[in-house]
C-alpha cells in the first residue's frame, strides 16, 4: 500500500500542470466559444419565424434579452434576500456560557 507524501515532502506543482480548467488561456477560449454560441442562438432568428402571442415577443431578441433581465434579477433578488436573512456570526452563541457549566449534577454520573 502506497502511501502519499507528508505536506512539506510533496514537489510543487508546476504552473503548466494547473488543470486546463483553470487556465487564464481555457477560461478565455470558453469565453469566446460561449458567446458565439449564444450569439449563433440569437442569430437563428433570422432564419426561424416565431408566432408571437404579444407585440413585445415578436421582437428581434426579446428572449436572449428578457434571459439576461431575467438573470440579473434574480442575482440582485438573492443579494437582497441575503441582507435580510444574513445573521451575525456569534448567532447561535448562549450568552450564559459554556454548556459544560449548566449541566445539572444528575447529569454528572457519567
């Protein structure tokens, strides 16, 4: 059974064995490929003849940019609902001190 080395005896990593994932390089490749990706879907209006039930949803767009709206609101909904939910970290503290002192002598016999 193998084990792996102690923390101060593992070699460090190089930089070119990062995860491509987490390459400045990948992230900016999948950046470009994401938007032309989306961009093609907005595209394809062109080419698809939508029945629009409303005015406003016959617009060239209207639903990459209602998304998008979509999106960002509920990102600011959650930050919003974050303040008011958002407790102190000390939240659960008891104010009268350790457990260990309430315990009653009952409890002692263990």
């Amino acid at each position: 059974m193998s084990r792996s080395p102690r923390p101060e005896q593992r070699p460090e990593p190089r930089p070119d064995s990062d995860h491509w994932l987490v390459r400045p390089r990948s992230i900016r490749l999948m950046w470009w490929i994401f938007g032309a990706i989306l961009a093609l879907t907005v595209a394809g209006q062109l080419f698809v003849h939508f029945h629009a039930y409303f005015k406003v949803d016959g617009w060239f767009g209207f639903y990459a940019i209602y998304g998008f709206v979509t999106c960002v609101a509920m990102v600011v909904g959650a930050k919003l609902l974050g303040f008011v939910l958002k407790r102190p970290d000390d939240y659960y503290a008891d104010d009268t001190g350790p457990v260990s002192e309430h315990v009653g002598e009952d409890d002692q016999h263990v």
